[in-house]
C-alpha cells in the first residue's frame, strides 16, 4: 500500500553538497521539503566514492559552501585538498549544523518520476513500492554519480573481490599480499593507484588511455593562507563567483584567469608561466591561458611541457612511452592531479598493462584474459568513469507531460533551459545539471547561484498564484544554441571525453554542460528574473 505524503511541497533527490543546500534553502524560504537519498548517509559523491586516496582536486577552501559566514570562517580543513573522509565529515556537520538530518530520509531509492496533470504534482515512486506526492521535485543527483556499467564479460566468473570505486565498500579493505588489478587511468584511479600500490603485493594498472596529470602537491594547509582567505572570505568567494572556473587559488592568492593568448606570447614566456602553474599544482592550467582550448598550436605545446614533465617522473624509458598521453588535446579529458602517480611505476610491485595493444577478452574465476596473455589476480578494481551529467537523471524512469519520458526527451542530447529546467516536465527543477556551467565551473558554488534562483523563482509563482512552471520550447532552443556556439570553436571534440558523452558507447556526442563560463551564465539569469522570467510558462493549477 502506497504512502502518501499531502505535506510536502518539494521532493529532492539526492543529500550530496546540491541536496543538502537545496533543503536549507527552500525550508528557510517556507517549503515543506524533503530529501530522499539512495545512500545511508550525507555525501553523495563524498559517500560513495570512499576508494584510498579519494579527494577533491579543487581546494578545500574553495570547495566548500559559501552561503553562511560563521560555517566557512569556523570549518577548518586539514589539508589544501580535502580528502573524502574529510568532506564526508564536512558535509555531515553541514547536516547537523542546520538541522538538515529530520528532513532526509535515507536507504529510500527513486525509481519513477510521473507527472500529474490534473492533480498538478509529481507522484514519486521508490524502489521498495512506497509513493510520494509533492508539487515540485528537485533532481539534485549528481553529475559524477551513475557509473558506467561494467560490462566484462565473465566477469561474474572471478573469483576474486571486484571492487568498484564509486560503491566502495564503508569496512576498510586489506589488499595485503594480494595481486590486485585496476581498469581506467582516469581522476580516479590515478588518485587510487600510488596508495594501493604501498600496500598490494603486486599491482597490474590495465591502461587504454594515458591520461594528462599535474601534481597535485597536496599537504597540510599554511595556517597564513587559512588567514589571508579568511581574512575576507566573502570578497574572496565573490572573486571565485566573478571568475570562469569558480577557483581562483593560485599559488595559494587568489588570481584571475591569465587574460593573454598563448600564442601572443613568446616561447619563453609560456614556459614561465607553464613552470609557475606546475609550481603551484593542480587544475590552473585551465586559466594559463585564453586559448588552450581553442588553438590546437597552443594546445600541442603545453602537451609537450606535460609530456616532458612526465617523462622525468619515470625512470623506466619503456614505461614512460607508454604513459606519455598523446593522439588528443590536454584539458579536454579533465586533467588529473597526482600524488606520487607517475613514480609509483618506478615500484617493482607496479606493472602497467597496456590493454590498447592487448585488450581485455573476458575475465575467468582467477584473472583477467587479455588478447595476448592471461594476468592471474586476487582483486580487480573498476575505475571505468560514469555516465555524467544525464546518467542519474535518466537512470530514474521520469516521465513528463503526456507520458513522455526523460531518456527519451533526451535521446539526442540533454535540452534545458539554463540547466533548471527541461521543457514537458512542469515544476522539475534541476541542480548541477545538464546545460549548467557545472563541471566547468565549482559545483558548490553553482548549486548555491541555482539554489537562490529557483527559491526566488518559487516566490514570484507564489505570488502571481501561479503554482505551475515550465520552460517554454524557444528560450530552450535558444539555449542549446548557445550552448553549442561556445561549445563548438573547441578542441572538445577531439578527444574521448565525459563532457561531450563520448565515453559511454552510444550516447549521444553532444556538449554537455555550459562552457560560456559562470559571469556569462549569471547574466542571463539576471536578465530572466529581471525581466520577469520570459523563458518560462505558467499557469495556475
Ligand atoms: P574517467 O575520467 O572517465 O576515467 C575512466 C577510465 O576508465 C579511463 O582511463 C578509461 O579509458 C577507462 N575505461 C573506461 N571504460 C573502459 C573499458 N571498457 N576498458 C578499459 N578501460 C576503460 O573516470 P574517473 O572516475 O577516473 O573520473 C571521472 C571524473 O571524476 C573526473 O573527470 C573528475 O572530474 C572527477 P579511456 O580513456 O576511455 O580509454
């Protein structure tokens, strides 16, 4: 027998960093709100991908909320990247700090999405069969959460432990004595490979792809930085807002995006500034310059500094080759951030496979079968990526006006509105989401932007009494377009990457998130709310 639920206003799916701002946010705006959440605990990508060595790879000052003073000035974080352990416990103080825990209800699964027209609701549907109804739904489920499928064949056969990184179990696991294998050279097992490597007796890396890694040069954070930031930590949040990425620590100061063009520059002063961001690590070798996304001469030359810096990293010149990324634009796969991950082949327990010459055939009860030779394994570990940014969303069986269904709307590539909403699927809102600058721009902070505008877009219906909200076709097309006109001048295309759908076999090739940066994207915010909201359609009840 279903449960119904009339007190609820707002359905959010998911008690990740974009679930848990939402619920703050619309409760303190007057809705009756409620999370449900998959997992048994707060986190979403911070409770599910608990792999050793999993962290962010945007620092933890910045990567962090922003909306609450006394939260960012009292939270301190222990290390210049927070690890998962650290944002799990972050983001349960988070919970606890405001009260968000009575509103989640966990281990409760979201299978199916209806859209009532009559009753002018979305009747939510849970795995275990129970029922909820609530007016707007809020797909807060992540852009980093559907893995992709496993599809080894025999797999079931092994006999060994399959671990996969994004449902790692919560018990520690002991890899002690053990000759353990691990597919994808992608963030994650680049983050995973240099600790497991210290504990396995033997570890076989199977490698398709290099991947383009920066050190990440990770440590305890310098309590004078911790000052400086939170000496104002609004003004340096609002630098972050006003920026492309949503990160501005260089060098731990905060810096804009170079403004220069690689190739204005001399030789020499690209390397400076190459050698200056290899310096400080990590991610800002997307603001070194304005056209390494778009000059295929600028890109090839800071693939040569990459190439070379990752050369001097391995001693083996055998191995080094086969780890040098080449074939495809660096940045356009996102670059990884490493600790220890190119000399850990330097370890006489690490062997890497190269399974683009050999690939993998099948798995039997005690290894893997590749084309030419059979490598025998106690655990094999999957690090083989998601389904990004449309994979959770799709996952769930939603279905819009007339019945239509989300895989099927968007079978051809995601369509939205700015990322809020879809057009045939009236008061579903979405966060992180398809058509978001998200994933180029700090998911926090973007989750907190759309949070605030979907709570002010609520008060205006609220007080036009009109309770029902969609994206009208054109200001959708309108986005797309645009969408693709930032989209299309880069060397995105170039390359096999998550951001275009070009991982997962048969999805549509199409630019998945907004890359006309977060200034670009608050401007037509603006101007919608301002304007009082032309790309949207509503109606009463
Ligand atoms: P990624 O970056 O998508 O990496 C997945 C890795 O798995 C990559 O090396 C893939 O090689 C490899 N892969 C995928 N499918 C296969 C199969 N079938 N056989 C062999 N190897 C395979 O995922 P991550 O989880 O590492 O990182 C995702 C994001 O999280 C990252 O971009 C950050 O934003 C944080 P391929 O390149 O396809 O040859």
């Amino acid at each position: 027998m279903a449960n119904r639920d009339n007190n609820l206003d707002i359905v959010i799916i998911g008690a990740g960093f974009s679930g848990l701002y939402m619920l703050y946010k619309l409760r303190k705006s007057g809705y009756r709100a409620r999370i449900y959440e998959k997992g048994h605990g707060v986190g979403g990508t911070w409770y599910w991908n608990r792999y050793p060595g999993a962290g962010s790879d945007i620092e933890s000052l910045e990567y962090s909320y922003g909306f609450d003073d006394a939260l960012q000035q009292e939270w301190e974080w222990k290390e210049r990247y927070a690890s998962q352990p650290e944002l799990e416990k972050y983001l349960e103080h988070v919970a606890e700090r405001f009260d968000l825990n009575k509103d989640i209800v966990f281990g409760q699964t979201v299978a199916g999405l209806q859209w009532d027209k009559v009753a002018a609701q979305w009747r939510c549907e849970f795995a275990d069969g129970d029922v909820v109804e609530a007016p707007y739904v809020v797909m807060a489920t992540g852009l980093l959460s559907a893995p992709k499928a496993p599809d080894f064949e025999g797999l079931e056969e092994f006999k060994g432990r399959v671990l996969i990184t994004s449902s790692w179990p919560h018990e520690e696991v002991d890899f002690t004595g053990r000759t353990v294998g691990i597919i994808g050279t992608g963030s994650t097992a680049v983050q995973a490979i240099p600790v497991i490597a210290q504990q396995a007796a033997q570890l076989k890396v199977l490698q398709r792809t290099p991947n383009f890694s920066a050190p990440r040069n990770n440590g305890p954070l310098d309590p004078d930085y911790v000052h400086l930031v939170k000496s104002d930590y609004p003004g340096w949040r609002e630098k972050q807002r006003n920026s492309f990425g949503g990160y501005v620590s260089v060098d731990f100061q905060a810096m804009d995006a170079n403004p220069n063009m690689a190739m204005d520059l001399t030789p020499a002063e690209r390397r400076a500034e190459y050698e200056f961001r290899w310096k400080s690590g990590g991610l800002c070798f997307y603001t070194s310059f304005q056209d390494l996304l778009t000059s295929e001469e600028a890109n090839e030359e800071l693939a040569d500094f990459f190439r070379e810096k990752i050369s001097a990293r391995i001693n083996d010149p055998e191995v080094a080759d086969l780890l040098l990324p080449r074939g495809y634009p660096v940045l356009t796969k996102r670059l990884c951030a490493d600790t220890n991950y190119y000399e850990t082949f330097n370890r006489e327990n690490v062997e890497l496979v190269d399974i683009s010459s050999s690939p993998i055939d099948r798995f039997d009860a005690d290894g893997v079968v590749l084309n030419e030779r059979k490598i025998e394994l106690d655990d094999i570990i999957i690090a083989t990526g998601f389904d990004a940014v449309t994979g959770a969303a799709i996952r769930i069986n939603v279905r819009g006006e007339e019945g239509r269904s989300l895989a099927d709307a968007w079978q051809y590539g995601p369509r939205t509105q700015a990322g809020i909403m879809t057009e045939g699927f009236p008061n579903m809102f979405f966060v992180n989401g398809p058509g978001s600058c998200t994933g180029f721009f700090n998911p926090v902070l973007n989750v907190e932007y759309q949070g605030d505008w979907i709570a002010e877009l609520l008060a205006h219906m609220h007080s036009n009494r009109t309770p029902v909200v969609d994206s009208t076709k054109e200001a959708e097309q309108a986005w797309v377009d645009r969408m693709e006109e930032a989209a299309k001048p880069t060397l995105f295309w170039n390359s096999e990457n998550w951001y275009i759908g070009a991982n997962i076999p048969g999805k549509a090739r199409v630019m998945l998130l907004y890359l006309g940066g977060f200034p670009a994207y608050k401007e037509y915010m603006e101007s919608e709310a301002s304007g009082g909201y032309p790309g949207f359609s509503f109606r009463s009840a």
